[in-house]
C-alpha cells in the first residue's frame, strides 16, 4: 500500500511539473515582427585616433574598400569625436571617460537604435555589396554574424553569440533598444569597465545576456548569418591576423562580402603599421591579397 502511494504521488508530482512547465512556457510575450520593405540604407562607421598618434593606412584603406563596395543605394557615414553629435546631439558626456573600444561599444547602439542600417568597425575590408544583409531586416529587426569558441569550425555560425564588430539593425529595434537601455544601466552604475575582465561589458557580453534575455520571455528572434565568407574560410577556420600577416595565398573559394581585421585584439605589428597604400598593395601577404581584391 505504501508503495502504491508512493507511485501515486510521483504520478501527481510528474503531472503538476509538467503543467507548470507548459504553463511557464506559455508566458512567453509574443513578439511581431511585422514584415517591412522600407529598410534603412545607412552604413555606419566611427574612428578616433589615441592621443598623438594618425590614423594607420590600413585603416583607411578599409574605409575606401566600404565607400567602393558598400551598394550604390547605401549611405556611407564614417563618425569620429567631432562630428558625432551632428547625428547625436544628446549623447552623454561620461562615455569620454571610457577607452576608444567601449566608447565605440555604446555609440553603435546608440547610432542603430536612432537611424537603423549597418555598423562596421573601421577595420573590415568590404569586397562586395552589403545590401543583400540589410534586405533581411525586411523579416527581422536585427542581423548578426560572427561565431566564438571552438566549435565554430565545424557548425560555422554562433548563433545566439553575435559580435559587435558587424550589426545591422532596424531603426529602435527589439534588440538594440534593449541593448542601448542596458549600456546606460551600467554608465549609471559603479561597474568599473577598465578592468581587463570588463572589457567586453559594453560589447558582446552586454548584446549575448541581451537576446537570452528577449528569447527567455519572448517570442522574439533574430537573423545570423553563416561565418563562411566572413571571418572564416570555406573549412570554418578563422581568417586571424596571423594568418592575414603571412603569406597564405587566398584561396579562390574564398568568396568574401566583408572580413574583420582585429584592430585592437590583438592588433598588427608596427611594420606593418607603418606600411604605405602602395607597399600594402604590394606585399605578397594574405591581407595585401584581400586589400588588391577590394580595391
């Protein structure tokens, strides 16, 4: 008898958690993207020189590969700390007290979220039109790329980890707008962001905890794109700057919309650095071969 109770009350119990788990998940807020043709045609840049110091050339060959590159009917905007509040007026002061990377960080959703359309980092070489990924904002309202870790070579997508060297964005999008809300929370707070383990707080930590959110209580999602043709190769290995540095010949099946160059982490040697367009152009290495492919 007490063992009939017993499976009658685990009978009971595995009915009660699996109606509170339906009823738990039937709580999502559902989210509709309505479905739109009118997309932004914005491009987004920013770049801001340390003290003392020019822009590298590379730099600006990245920036001439994205006005050559970027799709006629796209809009090119290259921001910096002089023009930037010609588009922000209202941008808040204390993000000067922040490195160049994290003040980047905040701008960029904060530049998405008045405007929409897509956000580069100054150092990616565009090879071919970007319009075909602001058309998926027709169906969502953000589009992200990139994949981390090391299981990215053999499903080369990182979907619900995007990167925030690439975004795009439907102007005051789901996303993006809870991400901007998010960056001022923690500019609000005492979080200490020069730390080297806060370095990504306002970056692509902020944007991951973001979408987990939305996806936990919502119906929300978004578009990823495969990191083939991006910043890996056909076999999912990552286009690194070691690589880019050597002398690997691009392969002709690599067939590339945009690749990120890693300008801070972890950054090119001062030889490179200090190269000219013309000794760039010249070199026989694999960035020299993406940059004579762009431009």
């Amino acid at each position: 008898m007490k063992v009939f109770s017993l499976f009658i009350l685990f009978i009971v119990l595995t009915i009660l958690y699996t109606l509170y788990r339906y009823t738990h998940k039937s709580k999502k807020v559902r989210v509709n993207i309505k479905r739109t043709n009118h997309i932004p045609n914005n491009v987004w840049l920013y770049w801001e020189n340390k003290e003392n110091s020019v822009m590298p050339t590379y730099i600006k060959m990245c920036h001439e590969s994205v006005i050559k590159n970027r799709g006629k009917e796209l809009n090119v905007t290259i921001l910096n700390e002089n023009n930037i509040r010609k588009y922000l007026p209202y941008l808040r002061e204390d993000i000067n007290d922040l490195s160049i990377p994290q003040k980047a960080d905040y701008i960029r959703l904060a530049i998405l979220n008045e405007y929409g359309g897509i956000w580069l980092d100054s150092d990616i070489i565009v090879l071919k039109p970007l319009t075909p990924f602001l058309e998926k904002l027709k169906n969502y309202d953000y589009v992200g790329f990139g994949c981390h870790g090391f299981y990215c070579t053999k499903t080369k997508n990182g979907y619900g980890n995007p990167a925030n060297w690439a975004m795009i964005s439907r102007k005051g999008g789901l996303l993006i707008k809870s991400c901007l809300k998010a960056a001022n929370n923690i500019l609000d707070s005492n979080i200490n962001l020069s730390y080297n383990r806060n370095y990504h707080k306002m970056g692509r930590e902020l944007i991951w905890k973001e979408i987990g959110i939305l996806k936990a209580k919502t119906t929300w999602d978004y578009f990823h794109n495969t990191s083939v043709g991006i910043e890996r190769d056909i076999n999912g290995n990552k286009i690194t700057n070691p690589r880019l540095m050597s002398d690997e010949k691009l392969d002709n099946s690599y067939e590339s919309h945009f690749v990120p160059l890693y300008n801070t982490a972890p950054g090119f040697p001062e030889s490179f650095l200090r190269k000219t367009r013309q000794q760039i152009l010249n070199n026989n290495s694999l960035v020299s071969q993406l940059f004579r492919k762009a431009l």
